[in-house]
C-alpha cells in the first residue's frame, strides 16, 4: 500500500495539475504534505509499536491509510487532498515501520533474512510496478482510483493481520519521544513552506521569512531536545561515529536528486512530450528493474572492496544518468533517449544502494542497528521533501525567466503576456488563453515547453553536480572497508 501510492502520486500530479487548474506548488504541496509527516513520524511510529504492541500500531496504521486514502479519492479540490494527503503521511509512519517490525518479531534467527529479503523484493516490485499501475487507472479509469486502490488492499491486510500475525512488543519498555516528534514536524513544516510559498509570494513575504526563521528555530529546539532526552527519537549520539555521520549526508544529497527527478520526469513526459500516462509510468521501468536485478550482485561489492569504491564510484555513474538526461530532453524514440538514460541511472544507483545500507549498518554496535536503520530511512525520505521545495526554486525561477525571454520574442499584445506571466507558476500546465489564432497558440505553448526544459536541464545538472558531491563525501568520511568506526 505504502510503497505503490509513494510511487503513483508521481504520475497523476500532472492529471491533478489540470483537473484542479492548480499551480505547480499546489501540486508540491500534494507530495510534501504526506512526506513531511511520513519522514518526521516515522521513527515515533516504530516505537509507538514497540510501546502498545506491533500488530496494534501497524492495523491503526493501515486504517488510518484506508481511511485517508478515501478521502483522497473523493478530493473536489486541491486543498482537500492536500489535507489527505497529509492523514496519508500518519498512517504511513505507524505502518511502514511496523511492518518491518512484525516481520523481525515472527521469525526466527535462520529464516529471518529470507523474511526481510522477501519484503525487500515486494517494495521493489511495488515500486516498478506502481507507476504502470497508476498511469493506466488515470488513463482508462479515473485519478481518484489511484487512491481508492489502497481500500480493497486495507480490507485484505487486516484481515490477513487478524488471523496470522501474532501480536509483539519491544523486549525492553519503550518510551515515545512526543516531545521530539512535534518539534521535528512543526520545524520541518516551516522550513518547507517558507520554501514552497516563496515561489508564489516572493522571498520578502512575512509568511516565507517567518515559516523559515520558525522552521529553523524549531529545528534547533529538537536538537537541544533530543540531546537531554531519556528515550531520544534520534539518539544523537550515534552521529559521533565517522561512518554512519557521513553514510546519512551521503544518503540526504542522493536521495535529494532521485525526489526532485521522480516529481518533476514525469510534467515533462505528459506535458511536454505527449506521453499517455501508462507510457509515462513505465518509461522508468528499466532503473528500477535493474537496481532490483542487481540488488545481490552490488551487495557483494562492500564484501569484495569496501564501502569506499562503490559509494565513490556509484554516484558518478548515476551524475552521468542525470547529465544523459539532460542532453536528451529534447526528445526523439524513447529507445534512443530515456531508455539509454534509464539504464545508466538505474546502474548508478544499484551500484550504490545495497553498499550504503550496509555501510549504515556496519557503522554502529548490532545492538543499535535498528535504530541506525531507521533513521537512515527517515533520512532517505526527508532528502526527497527537501529536494522538491529547494530545487523546486531553482525550476520556477528558470522557467519564469526563459518564458518572459520567449513571451518577449512573441511580439505579443501586452494583455496577453501580463495573463501569462501571471500564471507561470503553473509550468507547463500552463495553458494559452482561448481567444487567438491558431498559430499563436500553438507559438505561445512552444515557449512553454522550451522554459520547462530548459528549467528540467538545469535541475538535472544540479542533481548531476549533487550526485558528484555525495561521492566526496563517501571519499572523506566513510569508512574504505565499510566496518564500523567508533566513536
């Protein structure tokens, strides 16, 4: 459930864009909105499961999902499945946790990592599948159904759950740092609407300066809170390793460039390519494919040479994926571009993935792994809210100055330019008025796309330059044998 609607929001964005008449930065907020709370909660999730028992935590986490996945399905406006959205974000945090939790509790020793290797290979599956799904519920059916999906799968894993998983708690009494969870929500929160509004309000605006100077002050708070805390959410004290400091900066930068690709790839495949949703589901299909396909393969790698070569060597690989991008956005078969681009990016991160989740895990006494693991994870997720408020500055502030560029070239009555203008920030959901010529139309719609691709390639550079600096980051701090440093 979790992992399927994580990667079909995706594909309906554009849908949702034009459905709703929304700007882009709606559309952000309908992907923040749940990651922010997923990101902040999730390790309260886990130990909430660990407090009140497993199984418990994990079906509230699932109806909650349910429930809130309704109501995105019979969203009538953009503000409603914003706020959806963000139940979504609860449920996520209780569920994804647990479920890994409950698969750890009902296992024993010998046949536990054929469990957690199962699993592992059902979110692969989920995730390559998932926008292919998407795109053909938008396609044939409705947006709604690629919500109301998550329904019919809710009512099967509870029951599922009440008759075979047993329930669990953690073997030591838990505590949940509410404390903590709040202050990184709300913090986290301001900071990405500072981000986010500045787009359409200006950076002089007092909502953007305030929601950032709050945001980071609360962010503060956590930290001076998290240090004093008896049962801290992130123990902070886990930082003082060398390789598991640098192994999660290093996941923040790489998993910074995979959000903002995954959101901004497919705009450009619907709205200015033309894909139909289906096609622009599956034309990731192939990195995802092949970091699953080599998933036991770069595993291996951390065993042969360290963690040093993969985490070094990786991120180039996947830097010269976003620059292939880059240069082929132009268009043509998808043979000839995306699909060359794919591989090259899916070969990068599989490179790299698999060695950075044991390189985390290496990094700290076994005792800690759990707690090491999840942060990491919550790491991976907050990269992907980041990215897209930040580099979704980067993308208007190209796209507006390109299209005023264009718009000028024109030669167009001052009415319609000032109507344009004051829309961009819809990008390329950005539609011509109705009342010209045919060839002005299509002229006007021409400059759109160009500032979206021009906004898209230096994103991609950026991810590209991102990417680099995450391998030196692997080269200065990470341990070269991938073993756990001490403190």
């Amino acid at each position: 459930m979790a992992f399927i609607d994580g990667t079909v929001v995706s594909v309906v964005l554009p849908t949702l864009q034009t459905t709703f008449h929304a700007s882009v930065i709606d559309v952000q907020w309908v992907v923040e909105s749940y990651g922010i709370l997923l990101s902040a909660l999730i390790l309260a999730g886990g130990a909430l499961g660990d407090l009140f028992g497993r199984r418990r935590m994990f079906l509230i986490g699932v109806g909650i999902f349910a429930a809130a996945s309704t109501a995105c399905g019979l969203a009538s406006s953009i503000h409603q499945l914003i706020i959806a959205r963000s139940m979504q974000g609860i449920g996520g945090a209780l569920l994804v946790p647990g479920s890994l939790a409950i698969i750890s509790a009902s296992f024993d020793e010998n046949s536990r990592g054929k469990a957690i290797g199962t699993w592992s290979g059902f979110t692969a599956i989920t995730s390559a599948f998932g926008p292919v799904l998407g795109g053909w519920l938008i396609q044939y059916a409705s947006w709604r159904w690629a919500f109301l999906l998550n329904v019919p799968l809710a009512v099967a894993v509870v029951t599922i759950s009440l008759r075979y998983v047993p329930e669990s708690r953690g073997s030591e009494s838990s505590h949940v740092d509410w404390v903590g969870a709040l202050l990184a929500t709300a913090g986290l929160a301001g900071v990405v609407m500072g981000f986010l509004e500045s787009g359409r309000l200006g950076w002089r605006n007092p909502l953007v300066y305030g929601s950032l100077l709050g945001g980071f002050v609360l962010l503060s708070a956590f930290i001076a809170v998290e240090v004093r805390a008896p049962s801290p959410m992130v123990p902070l004290p886990l930082f003082r390793s060398r390789s598991f400091l640098g192994a999660n900066f290093f996941t923040l930068l790489l998993y910074a460039t995979l959000g903002i690709f995954l959101f901004l790839f497919p705009m450009t495949l619907i709205q200015v390519q033309k894909y139909s949703a289906t096609a622009a589901g599956a034309a990731l299909l192939p990195m995802i494919l092949l970091m699953f396909l080599l998933s036991r393969w770069s595993g291996g790698l951390v065993k042969r040479y360290g963690g040093g070569i993969p985490l070094v060597g990786g991120p180039f690989v996947v830097a010269a994926g976003f620059v292939l991008f880059a240069v082929l956005l132009e268009g043509g078969s998808y043979w000839g571009t995306y699909f060359p681009a794919a591989l090259v990016l899916g070969l990068g991160m599989a490179i790299t993935v698999a060695p950075l989740t044991t390189v985390v895990m290496n990094s700290v006494a076994q005792e800690q792994a759990g707690t090491a693991s999840g942060i990491n994870n919550a790491v991976a997720r907050l990269a992907g809210v980041l990215a897209i408020a930040v580099f979704g500055i980067v993308m208007v502030k190209v796209f507006d100055t390109g299209l005023d560029h264009r718009l000028t070239n024109l030669n167009l009555p001052a009415n319609i330019v000032q109507d344009l203008r004051s829309r961009e920030i819809e990008l390329a959901g950005l539609q011509p008025p109705r009342d010209l010529d045919t060839g002005t139309v299509a002229a006007i719609r021409h400059a759109i796309s160009e500032s979206f691709i021009s906004g898209l390639r230096v994103v991609l550079l950026c991810c590209a330059g991102v990417s680099i600096g995450s391998a030196l980051i692997a080269w200065r701090l990470l341990d070269p044998g991938g073993s756990r440093s001490s403190p």
